[in-house]
C-alpha cells in the first residue's frame, strides 16, 4: 500500500469531544518540541452558515500542526441528489474559508461525502485538491481510499487514516476502479490498512465515522472496533457521526475520542450545539496529553465561539436506553 507522506513545518490539531476540566494528562500551553493536534468534529457549508463568522476561529488553530476536521458534505455543483433524507453540497469557496481559517486535514469517510453520487464525490476530491486541503478517507479507488497520509512533523512520523463505518450506502464504497469511501465493515481491508500504516508511522491516528445520531455514549460495537484497531497499532482513534459529543477516554497512552460532535454545523438543541476543540500533544517520546477547550455553536451563524464549559448531561452510558436525544 502507497502512502500520501508530507513533510510538515507547522502544527497539526485535532478536536475533541466530552469532559468539561482539562484531562490530568492535559500539557502547559508553552512553546515544546511536542506535537500539536486540534481536532474538530462535523462540518458543512449548507446556506445557513454565516461564513464571516469562521475567520474568528483562526486564533484557536494558530499552534496547530494539523488541524483536522470532519467534512460532512459534498463539495460540488452538480445537482443530481443520492435517494436520502438530507443532502449536503456547498462551494469550493466554503473550502477556501476554512483552510484560511487554519484547517487543513478533512476526513471525507463518511455518510454525505457522496449525496451528490459519483459526480459530486469526484468533484469534492478536486475542490480539496485545488484548494490544497489534504484528506483521508477517499479517494479515486479503493487503493487510495484506504491509502494513509503520513506527516513527518518535528522528527515524528505521524500517520492517518479514515474509516467509514457510517457510510453513504453501498454504491458510496470504493472499489478497484471507482471513487468513493473505506468502508470500516470490511475488516479484512481496514485491518490491513492499519497495520501497513503502523508499520511505517510512529503515532498512528484513526479518524472514523461511526455511532448513533443523538447518543451521548458509544455502544459496545464503536467500543469493540476501538479495542481492535488499538491492538492492531492505534495510537489515536477520533469519532463522529452522533452530531453529541462523547466520552474521551486516554488510556495506557492510547487516545479515544468517541465523537466530537458538530463544529460549524446548524441545530437548534443546545446537546447538538455544544462542542469543542481537541487539543492533543504528543511529546518525542510519543507520550501523549489532551486538553479541551469548550465551544458552543452560535445559533445565528451557525459557527462555534469559546465557551466557559462543556453541555454535559447527567447520562448514564451503562444505560444505553436513557442517553439518546430526539
């Protein structure tokens, strides 16, 4: 398997999800050798975003050396939808916002990537070329799809890949001659993809699209895929699709973010609005640390500002039944 390998010179960020307090293992804001990550869960470009607003978040992105984000939407303007409920497009010049807002790595394995079909999957896949935004998850075939992106940054080798368990159905999924998603219920081709990718990566990220809209828990399906890509070599693993966040659970060194939830991205419930910015550190030692800074989506721009904590429920994840908004 080929990998997209770049050398980076700056940060990479990644966003996450739960806890109100900075987790024990959270790192000094100082300037370190360390690794910067912010992560950020979904986000599209649908009419009701104010994108004059997403200039402002460009201060929360400035010490990232990735900052990745979830993109939930075609980028295309074809207009011949997939059969589904809802259907995300938006413009090449929504891309453009969010790279100068300091976004730069998207993850397109997910279940509206492919609203607009075959057409407007090859489009995205170009507007994020042209734009220079890199991606994972994709790609023209199933060979790309499942290819990682590997960034040397500060002397580490910092691989990434992005898994569609929560796909945009089975004509969505890449085969050997036709773009489209990595399909996570194909175990046989994440697996190997995992474990070529650690083979030659020393942190290895997993970005993944997985969970039941609406649920502040993982259910033990998205908690048994995490053990096994764990033991196959993950060193990260980063969740959307619940549109809630979820537990962050770091581990033995082994970081899990369950979902980030929503970013820039329309709802009226205040679960759907809370989210937050990931920041996880990853020292030469590979030791890794995270902190989490609060965010709540304006609901007139639909664009997320600071926050003085975190919606956190009092939910019960032992209890699936009674953690699950509507």
């Amino acid at each position: 398997m080929k990998f997209r390998v770049a050398i980076v010179v700056c940060v990479v960020t990644t966003f996450a999800i739960v806890a109100i307090e900075p987790s024990s293992h959270a790192a000094k804001s100082v300037k370190s050798k360390d690794v910067v990550i912010n992560v950020v869960g979904d986000v599209h470009g649908e009419s009701a975003i104010n994108r004059r607003a997403i200039p402002a978040l460009k201060q929360y992105f400035r010490d990232g050396d990735l900052n990745i984000f979830n993109l939930e939407t075609a980028v295309t303007n074809h207009d011949v939808k997939e059969e589904k409920e809802y259907n995300f497009k938006t413009s090449s010049n929504f891309l453009i916002s969010l790279k100068s807002a300091g976004l730069n790595l998207a993850n397109i394995a997910n279940n509206h990537s492919y609203d607009y079909g075959l057409k407007g999957f090859e489009d995205t896949l170009k507007n994020l070329d042209r734009t220079g935004l890199d991606y994972v998850g994709g790609g023209l075939n199933s060979s790309a799809a499942y290819e990682g992106q590997i960034y040397t940054i500060k002397g580490l080798r910092i691989g990434i890949l992005g898994i569609a368990k929560v796909n945009g159905g089975p004509e969505s999924i890449a085969t050997r001659d036709k773009a489209g998603t990595t399909n996570g219920y194909d175990n046989i081709s994440t697996e190997q993809a995992i474990t070529q990718l650690r083979a030659a990566s020393d942190v290895v990220i997993i970005l993944t699209h997985w969970g039941e809209e609406g649920s502040f828990c993982p259910r033990p399906s998205e908690r048994s895929s995490a053990k096994k890509w764990s033991a196959l070599g993950a060193d990260i693993i980063l969740g959307s699709h619940t549109h809630t966040l979820q537990p962050v659970i770091l581990e033995n060194n082994k970081l899990t973010a369950y979902s980030m939830g929503n970013f820039i991205f329309y709802s009226s419930k205040m679960e759907n609005r809370s989210t937050g910015i990931l920041k996880i550190r990853i020292t030469p030692k590979k030791r890794i640390s995270y902190t989490i800074q609060p965010m709540l989506i304006n609901n007139l721009t639909k664009v997320p500002e600071k926050s003085a904590a975190l919606y956190t429920p009092d939910i019960d994840c032992e209890n699936q039944a009674n953690t699950t908004v509507r």
